[in-house]
C-alpha cells in the first residue's frame, strides 16, 4: 500500500508466523517481539545520515562513517510498544526515549490519553514512532498528533502488523510520516481487531486478558 513499507524478510515473516500461532507461550511471543524489532529496527534507520571521522586502527588512521545529527528518538506507545522498544534499543543503546500513555475506549474505539514524556529538542531529531498493531489508527494518529505538538517534524511510524483501514486512514492524518511494518492483513473486524492478526499485543507479551 501507498506510504507503507512491508518488511519481508524471510526471518521477519518466519518469526511472525510463530508469534501468530495462537499456542506461542507468552515468553516466546515477548521473545520473538524483541527479536523481530531488531530486524524492523534495522530497516526503519537503512538511511540515517552519516559523516566522515578520522580514526586509529591498529593497523593505520583511516576515515570512517559514523553517525551524524542528535540522537534519535524511540517513541513507545504504551504499554505494548515496549515490546519493540526494548530490542530496538539493543541496537541502538544511545537513541532517547519519549513513553505516550494511550488507550482505546471500548466502547468508542478512541484514544484517550494518559501520560506523555519526551526528550526536549524533538524539533531536531528523527522520532520513530513504535506501536506492534495499526488497527483503527486512532492510537497512532493521536500519538502522532502529539508529538509534532511538542515541535516533532521528521517522524516515522513502526509497528509489527497494519490494517489496510488503519493504513489508510494514518496516511491521510499524517501524509508526511511513513509506515514500516511486518504485515498489511486482511481487514479489521467488527471490534477493531485486526484479522487475521495475532489476537491483543499487550495481552500476549504480558500474560492479561
């Protein structure tokens, strides 16, 4: 789909697989989570912006990439966006963390907000949004929303599984921010789930119903 990027490499899809069975015990789902951010994380940051330092090997001095501007920013959706957080972090051990306390209403499908803290300076930095499921988007959009009110203007969104709905309706919220997923469904159902989907995210990487 238009302003989303499929991650289909063949480890990301094999571990989505077992993550979707619905006899994966909740240590494996959490473990392949971890796992599988590493892999969208790589992808989400393929073309971050490098600069040329001079370095000693043991051999020779040499220049060298390394990364350019300030630190990027991880922001968690919570509370399942701390299963991809977590091993995007192992990657990126320096990255800053923003946490958006969201929920949606049963009844309405909204979003209401609970909590929000972010690193100063957003104005400056690549935030990337991670959330594992874009169902109705109502979530991503408002966490979205936000951010760019607190100065973010480069931001790209994460997450393990899309709704074609969900994809559409985040696009025409927020044109300028692009998707990076693992899987586009099927559609959503009549409760916003995503089918065929992996059942609640933060269900199954903490253990509640």
């Amino acid at each position: 789909m238009s302003g989303a990027t499929v991650v289909n490499h063949p480890l990301v899809q094999h571990k989505l697989t077992i993550m979707r069975d619905k006899d994966t015990s909740t240590q494996g789902f959490r473990r392949l989570l971890r796992e599988i951010s590493l892999l969208l994380c790589y992808e989400v940051t393929r073309d971050l912006p490098v600069v040329m330092q001079k370095i000693e090997t043991p051999l020779q001095e040499m220049e060298a990439p390394i990364l350019d501007g300030k630190k990027l920013v991880f922001a968690s959706v919570l509370r399942a966006g701390n299963g991809l957080l977590e091993g995007m972090l192992d990657l990126v051990p320096a990255a800053r963390v923003a946490h958006i306390g969201l929920y949606r209403d049963p009844q309405t499908l909204e979003p209401v907000e609970y909590y929000f803290k972010a690193p100063e300076n957003l104005d400056e930095r690549l935030v990337v949004v991670v959330d594992p499921m874009l169902a109705t988007a109502n979530s991503a959009i408002a966490a979205v929303d936000k951010l760019k009110e607190r100065g973010a203007n480069n931001l790209r969104f994460l997450c393990l599984l899309g709704s074609p709905e969900g994809v559409e309706k985040f696009n025409r919220a927020h044109p300028d921010v692009p998707i990076f997923t693992a899987s586009i469904d099927e559609k959503l159902n009549e409760k916003g789930y995503i089918v065929p989907g992996l059942g609640d995210a933060g269900d199954r990487m903490y253990g509640t119903k």
